[in-house]
C-alpha cells in the first residue's frame, strides 16, 4: 500500500481506516504453550520443595501432638497447673505438668528482654544516626558476630567467666534489696551464679543482636524529608531522632525485641548450663534456679526409653513450639502493620 | 502607635539553645555512643575468654590428630580429632540436604509462586521455621525418626535435625539476592528465547551467587555450633566414628557439654579440655566466615555489570 499524499481528495479515509493490529502471538516458553522438559522438572522441584517446607511445618506441629497425646492421657497431674517434681518412671501413673516451667522460661527471657531493649535501642539510633559513615559497617558487623558465637560458649563464658564477676553484685542486690522479691534469696545459691540473673545477663547479650538488627533495618529506612525538616526546624540530634526516627521506627523496635523474646524463650544449652536445676518451687526471684521447658527437655532428652516418657517432655516441646510461634507471630504483625499504613 | 509594619526589618538574632535541649542532646549522644560500648564488651570478654584459656589446649599437636579415646577426667591428654570430625560430618550432611531444598524454595518464592496461596503458604511456612527454637526441632526428629520409624540415635538424626535450622536461613539469603537481580536481565534472556529455567540456572542464579554462598556459610556456621539436637538425638562418644548412621559420635559442642558435666571449673584437665573444644569451635566458624567472604570476591557477578552489585 502506498502513502496516499494528504493534499489528495479522500485521503482522509485512508488515514481514518482502522489500522489492522497485529495479532499477539505468545511467544514466551513458559505460556499456555507447550513447556519444555526441563521446564517443567525445574518448575515441579521448585514447586516441590515448597511443599515440602509447608509440610514439615504442618508435621513438627501433627508428630508432637501425637507423640505427646498418649503421655497426656496417663498424666495424673493438670498438665497447664501442675508445678512441681516430674515423675515420670511410672508409665502407668505419670506426674508431670508446665506450670514451673513456663514461669521460669517466661521471667528469664523477660529479664533478658529488659535488660536488652534499650541497649538494642542505642544501638540501631548510634548506627542509624550517630555513626560516622566510615565505621557503622564495621561497628555493625560486630555487633552481628554477636550472634555468630554459638550458644554453648555462651554457657560456658556465662557460668565459669562472668557468674565469678557478678557474684559481689548478686550478694550486693541480696543483702542489700532483699526484701523486693525479685532479690530475694531464691532457690538457688546467689554466690553460686546458677541464677536466673546470670542466665538473663547471657540471655540478654544473645538476643541483642537480634533485636539490633531487625531495629536498624527500619530506623534506616526514616525517610530523609523527615530528618531534613526537623533539622530545617532547628532540632538538635536528639530531638531529630526523638521527632522522626523513633515515631517511624517503632514497630520495627517492637517487631525485633518480639523476635528476641522468642529466642530467649526457645534457648536451650547457655542455659542448661548455667541454670542450677532444682526441685524446689519457683519464687520470681532472680536468685532462683529452675528449668525452663528447653533446659527441662535437654536435661533428661538422653534417657528418653520409652514412648510415655518421651511423650511427657515433647508435650512441654509442644507448648514451647506454640509459645515462640505466638511471638513471632506478634513479632510479624507489628511490622505487617506497618507496611499498611 | 507604630505598628509593626513601620519597623525596620530586623533579622532576629539567633537564640543559643536552651540549657535543657542542650543537655538532653547530649545525655542522648553520651547513651547511645555507650550502649555500643555495652554490646562489645560480651563480644571482646567472650572472645578473649576463650583465646586465653582454650590456647593451652589447642598448642598441642596431638590436639588436632588424636581422639580422646580412652581418656579420662584425671588423664590429660588426647585431641578433639573425633569432635572436629563429627561436626564437620554432621555440617556437611545437613548442608548436602538443605542446600539444593533452600535454593528451590527460594526460586519458588521469587520466580514462579511468590503471589500464589502455595507461594504463601510456604512464605509463611518459612517465617515460622525460622522461629523453631532448636529443641523443638530436635524434638520433632527424636519424634518422627526415632519414635515413630523406630531409627537409633545416630549423627544422621541431628544432621536432619539442623537442616531444619538451616533450611530458612538459606531460603531467606536466596530470596534476598534473587529479589534483587533485575528483571533486565531476566526480559533479556527471555527474549533470546532461552528457557525458564535455563535463565534461572545461568542468568539469575549466578548472578546473586555470591550473596546465596555468604548466606550458606553463615547458616553452616550457626548449625555447627548447635547443641540441643546433639543432647537428645546423638550420644557423645570419646573415639572416632565416620558412621553417620549408627554409634554414637563425637562433636565439638558435644564435647563441651561432656566436660562440663566431667567437673570442668574444679578440675582442671576438663577445663582446658571444655575451653580448647570452644576455641576449636570459634576457629571452625571463623574459618567458614572467612570462606564466605573469599566466596564473595570469588563469585561477585564481574561479568554482569555493576548497575546491582551496590
């Protein structure tokens, strides 16, 4: 066809005519068309393993209630009230129940929390807003070989290095704040660091760089309109930080210190190491020994025998498993939350 | 009556700032520059522990080349061959089987089902997985291998055991580096008309490779040094065993336990014993560290340009 000449009568039909698009032709390989072999093995492995990961989630939870269903039922004790000794050498008539355990798994990793929150905070608010740029990578690198030390060396620092360190200050807190229950001579020696003090203490040091990192994350991501109009204000640094970077970092601040919390409350060996067990009842002091559902666990795991035994202790795993699920759940909503806002 | 039109337009002179705005900025720079201080002395306290007292074990040469068969608590000498060994294995088996199941998830998540209910389900899957505490994981292997198919405890066990520890990790340092590689690259290859999955295999994969390897090795380095699947799925055995599948086997941290337990603090044979294995330990994961950062250099996408790499 030729170009009709617009000075031409009628030309304008021509240039009016509805021009014949082209039909699409799916060429892509992965369309409706036929797929390769390859193709589709690639895909199905793909596909494949990400069943399977869904699955092995689904089975922790199914294998665990199964396992733990027939001990249960032969639990003469309330299994959620039931504090003291675990008897469980008698099948046919077992005494065992969370309720000491979760008291004390719930107050280490809460002193740990504590205790590392606003370390945390200074933290990710000195790399986000104080640092020279030159040494935050570093400085933060440090920070996260934190959480590179396993956790038996933490155990072992803990009760050999730093309990021998921290025992005037116990016996300081004992002598001295006695009588606020929390410094309360426990069921543990104070001198002799197997407490809920020296564990929270190590407790607070592994989940520091947790909740510094998932912090940091976010505070870094404080737009840069905001801290420039607050600076345009006359904000000092502080208050920069106080007006933009906190408001706007919250929920990461909470979402990271719910991910430590649910380290704290799943951390086994540092303290199973540290802790002094005991039979003796758990008073919410600091000076307290005890287990906690992991250390409960490990302590007695290589005399598993039979399957009512075994049983006992994974339905104390099961309500560990749904206790740090809770969390980080909380932990993922706060930043979800965030995102839609 | 002037009003205040009729003054002259004076700039206002600038106000220094308040004592107490003044004070709080610095109260505010003195405790954050110290919580930094706070954190890094566990960090150097921990480290320089470990260096000055596992030093006395590790100089030796048999350290590194004998077992501690047939040693006691009152009998020095003997190595943590056996425990070197054994969490090398255990490291290895789990790494074999997490790798490849950790990458495909991650393709899944990134190149086909992100968006799909399967896609996430196992999103949320991996989330989870991620908060299993160690005992749990443990505890459901000690529940579906040993009590359910009726295995013996064996290395194995906590191999399949840290591979659920490992699992997220990789699928989430994967995710992470595919996520970034830009589509360019994947529109361009689709255009040549090379298949799906040969862009996956020679366009993205090696494009994120370098960070997909430093994410591996950290995973390696954080399930080496593991504990609790050890207490419960594996006894700790004082001499050598290559069998994964039966026996009772040695391990660096099962090592540790072992001496803590054999009067380590009062006795000091335990002692040197319990800080020699940590810092055999620390040694492992710091060699694997750095193996990830050479992996880095090694691996960085040069040909591909450096429109990403930043």
């Amino acid at each position: 066809m030729t170009t009709p000449n617009p000075a031409d009568a009628g030309s304008g039909e021509v240039v009016a005519a509805a021009s014949v698009e082209p039909t699409a032709t799916r060429s892509l390989p992965w369309g409706n068309g036929k797929r390769g072999r390859g193709d589709r093995l690639f895909h199905g492995l793909s596909e494949g393993s990400g069943v399977l990961i869904v699955v092995l989630i689904a089975a922790i939870g199914v294998f665990l209630l199964v396992r733990a269903i027939p001990a249960l039922a032969r639990d003469k004790e309330n299994f959620f009230t039931y504090g003291g000794n675990w008897v469980t050498t008698n099948t046919s008539a077992m005494h065992f129940g969370i309720f000491d355990l979760l008291q004390v798994t719930v107050f280490a990793a809460l002193f740990a929390l504590i205790l590392a929150m606003p370390v945390a905070l200074g933290i990710a608010i000195f790399l986000a807003q104080y640092s020279p740029r030159r040494i935050t990578g570093p400085l933060a690198y440090l920070v996260d070989l934190l959480a590179a030390v396993p956790s038996i060396i933490y155990g072992v620092w803990g009760l050999y290095v730093l309990a021998p360190r921290l025992r005037p200050i116990a016996t300081w807190l004992n002598e001295h704040l006695g009588w606020f229950f929390l410094f309360a001579t426990g069921n543990a020696s104070v001198s002799g660091g197997g407490t809920i003090f020296t564990a929270g203490i190590v407790l607070a040091v592994m989940i520091l760089p947790i909740i510094t990192a998932v912090t940091r994350e976010v505070f870094i991501k404080t737009p840069q309109s905001h801290i420039e109009a607050a600076l345009a204000l006359g904000a000092t640094r502080w208050e920069v930080v106080k007006t933009t970077v906190l408001p706007f970092g919250r929920s990461g601040y909470i979402s990271g210190a719910m991910l430590g919390l649910g380290r704290a409350l799943g951390e086994t060996v540092a303290l199973l190491i540290i802790l002094r067990g005991t039979q003796a009842a758990f008073g919410w002091s600091l000076f307290d020994g005890g287990y906690t559902f992991a250390t409960k666990i490990a302590a007695t795991a290589s005399e598993f025998n039979n399957q009512y035994k075994a049983g006992a202790y994974i339905a104390a795993g099961l309500v560990l498993f749904l206790l740090t699920f809770v969390v980080n759940a909380m932990a993922r909503a706060a930043v979800a939350g965030k995102d839609t806002r | 009556m002037t009003s205040i039109l009729d003054r002259p337009l004076k700039a206002r002179t600038f106000t220094a700032l308040s004592l107490r705005r003044r004070l709080a900025n610095a109260i505010a720079t003195v405790l954050v520059t110290l919580s930094v201080a706070v954190a890094l002395i566990p960090l150097v306290w921990v480290l320089y522990s470990v260096v000055a007292k596992g030093l006395n074990a590790v100089r030796s040469s048999e350290w590194w080349t004998h077992s501690q068969a047939d040693m006691t608590a009152f009998l020095p000498g003997g190595g943590a061959y056996h425990a070197i060994v054994g969490t090398v294995m255990q490291g290895l088996v789990c790494a074999i089987i997490s790798i490849p199941v950790g990458i495909f998830v991650a393709i899944y998540l990134v190149e086909y089902g992100g968006d799909t209910p399967l896609g996430k389900l196992a999103t949320f899957a991996v989330d989870i997985l991620t908060g299993v505490p160690s005992i749990v994981a443990a505890l459901f292997i000690y529940a579906l291998c040993i009590a359910t198919l009726g295995f013996p405890r064996s290395g194995f066990a906590v191999s399949l055991a840290l591979v659920l520890l490992m699992l997220p990790v990789i699928v989430r340092a994967t995710e992470e580096m595919l996520r970034i590689v830009p589509a360019d690259l994947r529109e361009a290859s689709f255009a040549l008309g090379v298949p799906k999955w040969k862009t996956i295999t020679r366009i993205v994969l090696p494009a994120g490779l370098s960070g997909i390897i430093t994410g591996v090795m950290l995973a390696l380095a954080r399930v080496m040094g593991e504990t609790a699947p050890l207490l419960i799925l594996v006894g700790y055995s004082q001499a050598m065993n290559f069998d994964m599948f039966t026996g009772f086997m040695g391990s660096l941290p099962g090592m540790m336990y072992d001496q803590t337990s054999a009067g380590a603090g009062a006795n000091p044979i335990p002692t040197d014993r319990l800080w020699g294995a940590a810092l055999t330990l620390i040694l492992l994961i710091a060699v694997i560290n750095v193996a990830a950062r050479v992996g880095v250099k090694v691996f960085a996408p040069e040909t591909l340009g450096r429109s990403f790499s930043g």
